[in-house]
C-alpha cells in the first residue's frame, strides 16, 4: 500500500473505531436463574449496564426485607418440571384481529341433500275426461266408502293400490281416474300408474303426449324423474306409458320394477295402478307381476256385476286368485263408458 494510500485511510477513519485486530471486552451476562438456600441471603441481582460496559446494581429498596428469617428461594424446580412435562389444557382458539375473517369462512358450503322428488315435466292441470265429471258430480256419494277404506289404508302406511278390470270395457280406468281425484282433494299426494301395457293410453286421456313412458325407466334408457308429469292444481303426478308392449312381465320382472315402486311409495301418499283388463290373460300376468314386484298392499276389481256371464265370474276369481288377500273388493260399475 503507498503511503497516499495509507494517508486518505487515516484522514476518513473514525478516532472511537477499534482496529480490526483489537477485540472489545464484553461484560459476562448474568445468569437467567440464580438458586440459594432458604436461609442464606440473597445478594440483589447484577445488570449489565449497556451504557458504560461495568455493573450496575438494583435498588435494595424493592427486594425483600432481611428481617424475614426465611426467605423462599426465587424458582421452585420442581413446579418447572411439572410445567414442562404434564399435559397442558387445549386453549381456545384465538379471536380474528380486526376486520380478518378465518379461512373456514371462505370455504364453499357444502350443498344439503333434498329427499324431494322433482318430475322432470309439469303442467298446469290435466285434461279429466267427461265422464269423470259426471259420475263425480251425480254418483260420487259412491265412491265415499271407497275412498275412506283406501284413506284409513294410507294412514296405516298402505299407500299401493291396484285398480284392476274384469273385461275390457268395464271402466276400470275411469274408476281408477275418479277415486284419485276424490283423494286428492281430501289433501293426499297422489301419483297415478298406467299399468295398462295391453293399451297404454292414460296420457292421451289426460290430454299429454309421451314419446317415452316408464317402460323406458325399466330398460335403463332415462331415469325416473324424466318419465313423470306434475299436476300443479290437481296436486298429483302421472308415471305414463308410451307405447304398449306385447312382452311386459319381462320387464317388471327386473329389480328396477322395485326401485321405481320404492321410489312412488316413499314421495307420495298414495300410488294408485291402472291395470287394465287384467282378467285377461295378456295382462294376467302383468298385474301378478305388480303386486309382486311393487308389493301392492291394496287392489281392486272392476267388473260389470249386472252380467250373468259365466265368463265375467271366471276372471273375477282369476283376478282374486292373483291378487290375494290385498283384494278389497269389487265395484259393480253399470255405466256405459
């Protein structure tokens, strides 16, 4: 290094600055804990003096009096221990600083479940064939024992019903029509069932047009809730078909026949059956596989009383045979329909 070099370092170095090679001397730190005796006296406590490296000591003023005979020593080791080892009791959780919000609160909720179930379809009200209001409005006082029986059935939790016909032509859809709307308007939730494969058009006479049905539910084709149609002022769902089936016990013959009735059972106060001419063979076996598969606990039968026929007798117990003890009875029906 030249001397100009050395001369412009001792011009700008600071005169307090120790050199590089000189080490300061640091006053030891006192001890965090200091531990005496009971009997012996405690000195007062040392504190570095930060301001000019010596000691400076505390006011004996604030420390205890030496006229008591035994002062307790300053820490109890064995208290710290148990601090240190034993559980210690969970705290609350600390209160948002200000305006903060906890993370939980940004989280998104999850959605609760809804045991509703909602038809795909809805209309105002459906289009009730004449006939249906004429027998309510002159012989509906008829149809009263009738709909007590099923409401008392309801309230036990009985709530599947069949509506089975004789022959064909006895009015057992329009039966099945009347009685679910002297249900519905005592307050019950009803859903009605074209069960009637042999004809499968209890939609067009409620005014609507399906190019689907239930049918297609039972194939696996599309889910339940796109198949029904609700009712808004008659308080009521249709489950329809769409086409009539030559082979349909088949089908009902699957466990998703179950499901579907577990599904109607569980949503509405009563599900109500249109069987169709079931004392025919065709549909025969459709209804046996009915009250089997959907585990009716109530049907009955519609049959034209006032014939003689051998052959209306023969179905009728035909019809009682499938049907068991769920059968309550049977409805003379003499109108022409």
């Amino acid at each position: 290094m030249s001397q100009i070099d050395q001369a412009f370092i001792q011009a700008y170095a600071d005169e307090d600055y120790p050199s590089p090679t000189e080490t300061p001397s640091l006053p030891i730190a006192a001890p965090h804990i200091q531990l005496y005796p009971a009997t012996q006296d405690v000195p007062p406590p040392q504190v570095a003096d930060v301001s000019g490296g010596g000691y400076a000591t505390a006011n004996r003023e604030s420390w205890p009096s030496q006229e008591n005979e035994n002062p307790k020593p300053h820490t109890n080791i064995a208290s710290m221990q148990r601090a240190m080892f034993e559980p210690t009791t969970a705290q609350p959780a600390a209160a948002p600083v200000g305006n903060r919000r906890p993370l939980s609160d940004f989280a998104a909720p999850t959605p609760a479940r809804s045991n509703v179930f909602e038809p795909a379809f809805e209309v105002d009200a459906f289009r009730w064939p004449v006939v249906t209001d004429e027998l309510l409005s002159t012989h509906g006082e008829l149809f009263t024992p009738v709909v007590e029986q099923l409401l008392a059935a309801s309230e036990a939790g009985q709530s599947m019903v069949g509506i089975a016909g004789a022959t064909p032509g006895v009015g057992c859809s329009t039966v099945h029509m009347c009685l679910a709307r002297l249900l519905a308007v005592s307050g019950k939730s009803v859903a009605l069932v074209d069960s009637n494969f042999a004809a499968a058009n209890l939609a067009i006479t409620l005014g609507l047009e399906f190019d689907s049905g239930w049918e297609d539910v039972l194939t696996g084709k599309i889910p339940l809730a796109e198949c029904v149609v609700r009712s808004v002022e008659d308080r009521m769902a249709l489950l329809p078909l769409s086409r009539r089936s030559e082979l349909p016990a088949s089908l009902l013959s699957s466990i998703q026949t179950s499901v579907i009735a577990g599904v109607l059972r569980y949503h509405y106060d009563v599900v109500l059956f249109d069987l169709g001419a079931a004392g025919r063979d065709s549909q025969l076996a459709v209804a046996q596989q009915i009250v089997e598969q959907c585990r009716l606990d109530a049907s009955i039968i519609v049959a034209n009383t006032a014939s003689e026929s051998t052959e209306s007798d023969y179905e009728i117990n035909a019809l009682m045979t499938v049907l068991g003890t769920s059968c309550l009875g049977v409805i003379g029906n003499f109108a022409q329909v």
